[in-house]
C-alpha cells in the first residue's frame, strides 16, 4: 500500500491533465498544492470550473502564479517544503507556437528552470515533468520509442519540451536530482481543452459547424485517455528512487495507448457516438504538424508494471457524454 505523500507540488492544477492527477491523489489522502497561472490561452472558464472540485477537497491548496515569478514560486517551496513535485504547467500547442514562439520560451524553459533551482535547493525527491511526443518531429521510424533520436522538432514548441528534457538530464547529473520526463501522446478525454481536436470535432458536429480535415484527413495519431495517464503518473510519483552520489536517476518514457489511428477513423467514432455526421473541409498540411506518432510504451510497463488500456471507442463515448453535461449545465 501507498503511503499519503506530503505536499506534493503539481503545477498545471487547473489545467486538464494537472487538475485530473490532482483529483486523484487528493482522493488517495494526499496533500497537494496546486499551481496555475489562470492564462487566457483558451476560455479559463473550464480552468475556474476544474478548480472548484479541486477546492472541494481539504488536502488541497492552490496558488494563482506564473513559473517565471521565481521569487514567490520559491516561497512556496520554502513554505511548506514538498516532498515530490509534477510539473504539468507548460504553454501548451503546435500552432500557436509558430505564432506566439516567446511565450514557449518563457513558460516552457524559463519557468522549467525556476522548477529545476527550487528542486534542486529545497532537496525535492523525485521531479515528474511532462514532455510529449511532439519531440520525435520528422523520425519515419515507427513506433516511436525512447531509445530513438529526437533531435528534429518541428515546433517550438516541441523544441522547449526537448529543451526540458535536456534540463533535467544536467539537473540529474549535476545535482543527483531524480527526474523523470513523460512523453504524452495526444492525451484526450472529460473535461479536455477548448483547443484540442476532440473539443472542436464534437461542438462542430453537435453545431453543424464544418471541420477543418488538415493534410486531407491523412494524420495517424496514438490517442492516449486521461485516465491512462493519471495511472501511469501515479504509479511513477510512489516509485521510491534514492539519490545516489556514484549514478543519477535521469528518466523519460512514453505514455501511449499503442494504437494509433487515422484522424478520419477517430472522426468516425466521434459521429457514431453523436448519431451525426461531420461536416468536413479538407485542408493542406500545416506547419508544425506531425504526420504520423505511435508509441512504444514497453519501457513503461517494464518499470511501472503498467501500460495505456482504454480503448478509443470507450474515451470518446466518456467524453461526449462529459461535453454534453457540461455545456448544458
């Protein structure tokens, strides 16, 4: 059995994967503190309304704050002295990288470093971060696995999550600092960002609206559910590592379900689900856009016992069935 952690620090607490590992430690006893600067990158009423559960739960406390004021973030850490910490908090998208590449660079490298100094100074165990499988940019070879290169991204955004790997594997090296990095594939599921694929898909669906099909519905994606990840961060932040002064503890695995789909697939299963059809509008390839990702998650399941199961038609139905109740709510 687990044993209840201490303040442990989750950054992105009202974000869509950072408030979904915050509910379920918190419904495990744990005591958290929750970390979010409320941006308006997409409407932050869903980020108001995913704080209100978390504020339900007296194990719970939250902090309105940007990474790169590192003067108050190292207050917190001074404060109540975490044990562990999950950085979740990142600006967040492939295109608007390309429109907006500087606050990829303050939020995603600035504010990652002031992560690493107070890990580092306040003698944090075990530091959890999320990178993604953006990464692997331009590699042919599938599926995508760690042992691979990821030295070609096509985004500045995933640029800066390889930018934080290399961070941590100095922070591990240098200062014995036990990291572990987390290559998400294409998370989706209840209570998901306005911005992603599956947000737009179903209000377009549901609204008539047209959809645009980018690269002429010719994407293959690894759709990984929500509560896939929340198990495999769980399973990761208990891992009980010891800092050793001979080796360092630097890590990175992907999470992905392992079976990837075409877009026009995961469209279908979105009109099967709705009992409607989508309006499609197909468009060229975008900049920044990854043609193809697959996972290989063995190196996951080698260390945590555990790997993505939810099957694609059964996140799609939770999700529609979430979207709905929200919206009418």
């Amino acid at each position: 059995m687990n044993k209840n952690i201490k303040n442990i620090i989750v950054t992105g607490s009202a974000g869509f994967i950072g408030s979904a590992v915050c509910t379920k430690l918190l419904e495990k006893g744990n005591s958290v503190l929750g970390i979010d600067n409320h941006n308006d990158y997409y409407d932050p009423k869903i980020k108001d309304a995913r704080l209100d559960k978390l504020e339900k739960y007296s194990n719970y406390k939250h902090f309105k704050l940007d990474l790169t004021d590192a003067k108050n973030l190292e207050k917190i850490f001074k404060e109540f002295k975490p044990q562990k910490v999950i950085n979740l908090a990142a600006q967040a998208g492939v295109r608007y990288s390309i429109k907006n590449p500087i606050a990829y660079i303050n939020s995603n490298i600035v504010g990652f470093a002031n992560i690493l100094e107070n890990c580092r100074h306040y003698d944090i165990e075990h530091l959890v971060y999320a990178s993604t499988s953006s990464v692997y940019g331009a590699n042919t070879k599938m599926p995508f696995s760690e042992h691979d290169s990821a030295n070609h991204p096509l985004s500045v955004y995933a640029a800066s999550k390889k930018s934080n790997e290399l961070m941590a594997h100095t922070y591990s090296y240098l200062y014995k600092l036990p990291t572990t990095g987390l290559r998400f594939f294409t998370v989706y599921g209840p209570w998901g960002s306005p911005d992603m694929a599956l947000f737009n898909f179903t209000d377009a669906i549901i609204n008539d609206k047209e959809i645009n099909i980018f690269n002429y519905g010719k994407m293959i994606r690894d759709f990984t559910y929500i509560d896939d990840v929340v198990d495999s961060i769980e399973k990761i932040i208990f891992k009980v590592l010891k800092k050793n002064q001979e080796n360092f503890d630097c890590k990175i695995y992907n999470i992905g379900s392992e079976n990837p789909v075409t877009l026009m697939n995961y469209i279908n299963e979105i009109e099967m689900v709705l009992k409607k059809k989508a309006k499609l509008n197909f468009k060229p390839l975008q900049p920044g856009d990854v043609l193809r990702t697959s996972s290989n998650s063995n190196s996951l399941y080698n260390w945590i016992n555990f790997k993505p199961k939810r099957k694609l038609n059964y996140g799609i139905k939770k999700f529609v069935e979430w979207y709905i109740k929200y919206n009418n709510s």
